[in-house]
C-alpha cells in the first residue's frame, strides 16, 4: 500500500529533490531559497522549509529563517502557509521575494506580528545573460575577489552598507559574529572588491548561487566616491566575472526610488524581469 503525503508540512531530507524541482520552475525568483537549501537548509539548523503537495507533487513551499521567502505560492497554499508562518512569530528579520506572493503572504500573518520597519515595493528583480562589454560598457579592470587576508579592509565597507540600506547596524559591541559572515563569502569567492590605497572603494556580494543564476547583493560605492562613473564600471567588472565563472545569468532586485542605481543597472545591460517585495520587521 503506498503512503500518502500530508498535503501541508515542514520538508525533511527526502523532499530535497522535491524542493529543489519546485525552486526550478522559476530559477531567477527562486535562487536565494534554493542556495540555502543547498547549504542545508532543509536540515541545518534555524530554518524551516514548510510545503504544500498536492498528492505525490511539491507544489507551493515557504523558507523560514532570518527571512520568510515563498516558493511558487498560490491564494490556496498561501492560506495554508500562513497558518505555519504565524507560528514563526518574531523569528525572522524580513518577508522578502517575488511581490506577489509575499504581499499577500504578508497580509495573512501580519496580524499579532506587530508593527513593520517599512515595506518595500515595489523593487525591480532585474537580470542579464550578457556580458557589459557586448552593450558598450568597459568593465573596471580593478574589479576582483576580495582576499581572507581583507577581511578587515571589508568590514567597514559592508558594514556601512547594511546600515544604510536596513537602517540599523549589523551587530552591537564585538564585530567577530559579523565578521565571521563576511569571511565566509570571501572563502566561497563570493565578494568583489576594488581596493585603492589600503581601502575598500567599492564592493559587491554574491549573496546566493544556485539554478545557473548568481544573486548579486551588497553593492556599495564609498562615500566621497559616488557621482564619479566608479560604481557603472565596477558592476560591470562584477557582473563579467560572475557570468564567465559562476553562474550564465546575474539577478538582483533594487528599491524603485533608488534611481542611481537603476540607471547604472540599466546602462550595463541588467532589464526587469519581474517585481519583489521586502517587508521589513
């Protein structure tokens, strides 16, 4: 007699497959999930894979960890999603993917999750398979992985950006967990730097890679460099890296009133693909 699938329930190790078929569909929308699961994400611990199946098929999912991120959900699954979610009350910092899943998402588990920081939508996701170079845009030569040896040169840089950008700093007191995050992409090759004078100028992370596609995040220009052109030649340098030896598609997604950097986005060649969401909690 076979067995019978709960239609809704936390995936273990033998969904792995399943999980991963589902996050293919759409490889561009789903590549942070599929990293992380990947790392082990559907047995690592401090986060939680919940889906949905319709008989013996996978066909809606939601990671839980320091973000809730929804897997090809529909209004059905979403409802029962949200039944789990809201048992994961205050555990992540964000809700963040494709719009419309996780605005609605949103809706159904914002009751008794209290107050948010902001909501952001929309935000371009915008990719390329093409490198700069075949648009017209030179690549800054100085673009390269950043070094474990830099990890400090790189701290500073990244922390000024997740301020800026979240509106909080990444850690209090001692900067060694931080830190330790940071040299973890630099082993996996997965941050770019353009180093000048003992400084980090400008810097790039590869936040997720799965699916043949790279998610580019963390960009950030220094300072009293930006309004120089530094920041167009430098993401084209990254992005010629990343589609020669990582991934055939670059993706990111970006806050729609940051006009700067859509246009530097745009002049290298990066085109929306579609809109996502980031609720931040």
């Amino acid at each position: 007699m076979l067995r019978t699938r709960t239609p809704i329930r936390v995936l273990g190790a033998s969904d792995m497959g399943a999980a991963m078929d589902l996050c293919a569909r759409n490889p561009a929308d789903n590549c942070f999930v599929a990293a992380r699961l990947i790392e082990g994400g559907l047995t690592g611990p401090g986060s939680h894979v919940v889906g949905v199946y319709d008989g013996a098929e996978l066909v809606s999912m939601c990671f839980a960890g320091a973000n809730v991120v929804p897997v090809e959900t529909t209004p059905r699954t979403r409802s029962a999603i949200a039944d789990r979610v809201r048992k994961w009350h205050r555990r992540a910092a964000s809700f963040l993917g494709p719009a419309e899943q996780v605005l609605p998402l949103w809706e159904l588990c914002e009751v008794g999750w209290g107050a948010v920081r902001d909501v952001r939508s929309p935000q371009p996701h915008l990719a390329t398979t093409r490198p700069p170079s075949q648009v017209g845009v030179t690549a800054d030569p100085r673009v390269r992985l950043a070094r474990l040896d830099e990890a400090d040169l790189v701290l500073p840089a990244a922390e000024h950006m997740f301020t800026q950008e979240i509106g909080y700093p990444p850690y209090r007191g001692n900067p060694r967990s931080y830190r330790t995050l940071l040299e973890k992409l630099i082993d996996r090759r997965h941050t770019y730097v353009i180093v000048e004078r003992g400084q980090v100028i400008f810097k790039a992370d590869l936040g997720s890679v799965a699916l043949g596609c790279a998610q580019i995040q963390g960009v950030w220009v220094h300072p009293e460099r930006r309004g120089e052109g530094l920041g167009t030649a430098a993401m084209a340098g990254v992005v010629e890296n990343v589609l020669h030896d990582v991934a055939p598609m670059a993706t990111l997604y970006v806050n729609h009133y940051n006009l700067a950097a859509r246009a530097t986005y745009e002049r290298i060649g990066m085109q929306q693909i579609g809109t996502f969401a980031t609720v931040l909690l």
